[in-house]
C-alpha cells in the first residue's frame, strides 16, 4: 500500500485530531459541523455546486418516512462520494461469525477468563472473537456479543458495519476512533458507539487494547425514558459527545473492510474514506463516559430492579421489552436497612451476558477479573457466590456501604443467547465455574422461625 509522505501526515494529524477534541453535546441532536469556514451549504442539502467542490450524500440510518423522533440522517460534504471504491471481493472471517447455530446452546451458567493481547501485529478488526448472540442482520433483530484484543493501530484499513450498530466498551487500552463525521478519543470506562455504516478506522495510542463488543442488528439504542423518576437521573443527555467535522485528504492504496450478512468483504480504495469536510444531522458516531452516570437506588429497605442501571436500550416490537439493554454496575452508595444488599439470586427471563471493566464486582469475590465475561441464559439461575452471601447476611446494615471503584455491565437481550464454538471450547472458559455456588449451606430450621 501507498504511504503519504510525513508532511501529508502531518497535514492529515493537524486537520483530523487538534488537541484536545472538541465535541459537541447532547444525545441525538441535529448537529451541524464544519472543518473549513461556508462549507456547509446554507438553505437546501443539495445545491448545484457545493462549497470547495464538494459532493453532498446523504446516509440515512432510517427509512426515509420513519416518524420524526426516531428518523437517524445525516448530509455529508465530501471530497469524493462513498461509491468510489473498487468491487468487493470475499475476504477470511477470522474468528467473527454471525452463525449462532453451530453449535448446542447451554443452560449452564458460563464464565471466561480475559482474552490475552496478541503476540503477532493485530488491529482492531482483526483483534475480534465473536463470543456468542442470537437473532440475524437480514432479519435486523437480536444481536452479536464480541471481544476483542489488539496491538496494532489501523493505518491504512478501514471498517464499515453494514450488519449493525457498534456498542464498543473498552476495557484496557485507550481507542482513537477516525470516523466519517470526526475524531474520539475514549478510554477505558468510556463508551463508543458508531452506527450502522460509518466507516472508520482505530489508532491504539497505548500500544494495545481489549474490551467488549455489542453489535446491535436491531432499532437503535436510545436513551430510556424515566417515567416516575422524573426529568433527570441515570445517563443525562448533555454528557453525550459527539465529534466535529474534521477530515483525511489522503492518497495511496487503501482497504475497506465491510461487514455484510455477517461475512467480511474487502475492496481497494485509492483515498481515506473518512473525507468528509462538513456535515449535519443526527446519525453520527458518539461517546460517553459512564462515570457520569446518575445512580437512583433506595435509601429505605429492599434492591430495587437493575433496570435502575439502564444505560441505553434498543426497543423491540412487543411494548416495555427491549431487544437489547446496556446496563451498568457503577460505584455507588448502598443504604437500604435490614436488606440482603447484594443482587439477589434470580433466574430471569431476559439473558445477560456480563463483563468486567474495572476493579471488583460485589456480587462475586473471585474469578470475575476486568477483562472476563459471563452469560447467564434465560431462566438459568445465577447470584452471589457463597462468599459474598455469608458475608452479606452479616453485614451491620445500620450504616451504609459505598461501593468504590467497580465498574461491571451487562449486555441483556430478551433473546436466548447462543454461544459461539470458540467461547465453548476455548482456553479461558472457566470450566469451574459452577463451584462458586456449591459452598451455600443449607440453614433451614423448621424450629426456628
């Protein structure tokens, strides 16, 4: 492939990532962003002639009449329109799959060890391993569940996901994401989310990255609404980052990877696809730092429902059930009296596939390290280990507990979740898993009420 020179480089670096980023805020506005000065066209999305010799397209996420609340567009000024590519051709999947079917779904509660970095040169795309997920990008219902573990930036390689919305949760390893619409930084206890075909690439400025993956073939995530909670709490709008325009004028010899019916596709692309010099709209990558995030919890007696930790959520057709809900497990303060304050045992209709990003999860004294994930499928029971049970039942609830730097999630979908062969047969599953639950002593006594 063709290199620029470092002064083409140094152009690129000085229009694509001024330091800091800027961003602009508020989940799902209608933003409106430009690199140079008049390069968005004034009045109309089409004119005859663009500023700078620009081409406008428009990239719908949407079907043109969706209702105005939920329509995702986006007009791009571009310097060459998103069709000038050379053909497609079918390229190896490496270790991402969408076929759920290959092998027997489990009811057993299930439990991996983190993925280690690899040893040979890995970008992100290559870095994935398709876990588990259930549904079908044709069908654009349920979703896949990835990890992924990379030592290499993205230079000359783009990605473009024309299956899915990217749910990307870091878990080691700062991402610069160079999207069509601008530049993000995140970082671990960030979240990156880029919708259904954005092409983009990712740098590794640390070197090397892991972390987890939804990719959502269902509506897109949306912020719950808060019902009694009232106008504020949990993940408020403003703290939503989006990025401003900026752009790669680049030449040379380039791969464009794309994602489509759950195989990989590659095509030669004499120019960064990321080109884009002004846009508006609302369908753009965006970030957000789940720190800010709003903990409502009880001050009285009893746990509420996790649903209290409900990050974003993807509706399915059946009312008040998601097809996917992104839920967090942040520090927060525990004050309920007389109350087992923990999360209780259930067995749960939904299935949750869990991950941890920082420090220790309360539910679980050993085996679940940052880095790891666990499913739980529908109806199978799941709780806390012995050790964190006997130790709640005797903990002085008079004072209150705060829970400091954690910070776990789960992806939960009202679908059975299938898992993949390589998460049944791989090294990291921990075959031992269900030993964290046999210690539970039996302290029935008839005798004593």
């Amino acid at each position: 492939m063709a290199a620029t020179t470092q002064v083409e480089r140094a152009a690129t670096k000085a229009k694509a990532a001024p330091e800091p980023l800027a961003y602009l805020t508020g989940f799902n506005n209608e933003f409106a962003t430009e690199a140079l000065p008049g390069a968005l066209p004034v009045g109309r999305n089409s004119p005859q002639q663009c500023p700078y010799g620009l081409y406008a397209e428009q990239l719908s996420g949407t079907a043109f009449t969706a209702l105005r609340g939920t329509n995702r567009r986006t007009w791009m000024y571009r310097i060459r329109p998103g069709a000038v590519h050379k053909p497609f051709r079918r390229v190896d999947n490496g270790r991402m799959t969408n076929e759920f079917g290959a092998t027997s779904a489990t009811p057993n509660q299930l439990r991996w060890s983190p993925l280690p970095i690899p040893s040979q040169p890995t970008d992100f795309v290559a870095g994935w391993v398709t876990m588990a997920g259930q549904g079908a990008p044709d069908a654009m219902t349920g979703c896949a569940i990835h990890l992924y573990a990379a030592n290499a930036s993205m230079t000359d390689r783009y990605f473009v996901d024309a299956d899915g919305e990217l749910l990307i949760v870091p878990q080691l390893g700062r991402l610069r994401a160079i999207t069509e619409m601008g530049v993000l930084d995140v970082e671990p206890q960030e979240i990156l989310v880029i919708p259904r075909g954005v092409r983009f690439r990712i740098e590794l400025p640390d070197g090397q990255a892991r972390g987890y993956i939804c990719e959502n073939f269902g509506a897109y995530l949306r912020l719950p609404d808060l019902g009694v909670i009232g106008s504020n709490g949990l993940a408020n709008p403003r703290d939503f980052m989006y990025p401003v325009a900026a752009y790669e004028d680049r030449v040379g010899s380039f791969e464009l990877v794309n994602k489509f019916l759950g195989n990989l596709w590659a095509c030669e692309i004499g120019h960064s696809p990321c080109d884009v010099v002004a846009w508006h709209g609302n369908f753009a990558p965006y970030k957000y730092d789940l720190r800010r995030f709003n903990v409502i919890g009880s001050i009285s007696y009893d746990h509420p429902d996790p649903s209290i930790f409900l990050v974003l959520q993807s509706q399915s057709d059946t009312p008040a059930v998601d097809m996917i809900d992104f839920v967090i497990f942040p520090p927060r303060i525990l004050a309920m009296q007389d109350t087992f304050r923990p999360p209780w045992f259930h067995r749960n209709v939904a299935s949750e596939f869990m991950g941890l990003i920082h420090g220790v999860y309360d539910a679980k004294a050993d085996g679940f390290v940052p880095g790891g994930a666990s499913l739980h499928n529908c109806m199978s029971g799941h709780g806390p280990d012995a050790e964190t049970f006997e130790k709640a039942t005797r903990t002085d609830t008079s004072k209150p507990h705060h829970i400091q730097d954690t910070m776990a999630f789960m992806f939960e979908t009202r679908l059975p979740i299938r898992p993949t062969r390589f998460a049944l047969e791989a090294a990291e599953l921990q075959r031992d898993y269900y030993t964290c639950w046999q210690g539970l002593a039996k302290h029935f006594d008839p005798k004593k009420p």
